[in-house]
C-alpha cells in the first residue's frame, strides 16, 4: 500500500559528506512526519532527525551543526544531508513516515535500510 525506498548511502571518509533520499509512494493521503533513524552493530535504533508537516525540525544531540533533514512536500520525498561525517556515524540509516493513506489509516512505514560507512 505504501512503501518508502531510500538511496544515497555509501562508503566515506572522515570529514565527508553523504546526501540520503528517501522516496516515499502508494495511496498516500498525506504525510505529517518524515524522520531518519540508525542503528548501528550491537546498538538500539536511534532517531537522527525529523521533520513535520509544517516544516519544524529536531536533531539528536550528536548530529546537531552537521546534518539536515528537508522534505519536498509535492514528491513526497525526504533528504538528510550529512555533512562532516565521523567514524560514528557509521550506520545502517532508515527513513520513517507517519501518514495517512487514501484509505484514511494511520499508518508508520519503514524504508529497508541503507548502509553508511565513514572510515579512512
């Protein structure tokens, strides 16, 4: 019914930078927040950034100065752009949406996941 599918995830140097897109489809009615998370190998999934409906933003603390989260609201897309990577961002990355479809359900969709590996 909806899927999100995420692209832009790779392999980085230190002090790089990496642009994550997330695509989101389906009978979608709308989307009211749009959101990144991480995990990383033997650590719980954590929220990096998200974005609601009307725009207003919120980072964890460890990402806060280097990341950027935005949405293009007519394509139902949403961006993380990752600036001055670290080692420790070093993460399987998942983009989330809390929305209502066509068929008026409140629903929380997943993206699959895409890799981000920042190493020299």
């Amino acid at each position: 019914q909806v899927q999100l599918v995420e692209s832009g995830g790779g392999l980085v140097q230190p002090g790089g930078s990496l642009r994550l897109s997330c695509a989101a489809s389906g009978r979608i009615l709308r989307i009211n927040t749009m959101g990144w998370y991480r995990q990383a190998p033997g650590k719980q999934r954590e929220m990096v950034a998200d974005i609601t409906s009307g725009g207003n933003t919120n980072y964890a603390d460890s990402v806060k100065g280097r990341f950027t989260i935005s949405r293009d609201y007519a394509k139902n897309m949403a961006y993380l752009q990752m600036n001055s990577l670290k080692p420790e961002d070093t993460a399987v990355y998942y983009c989330n949406a809390d929305l209502r479809t066509m068929s008026l359900d409140r629903i929380n969709s997943w993206g699959q996941g895409t890799q981000v590996t920042v190493s020299s």
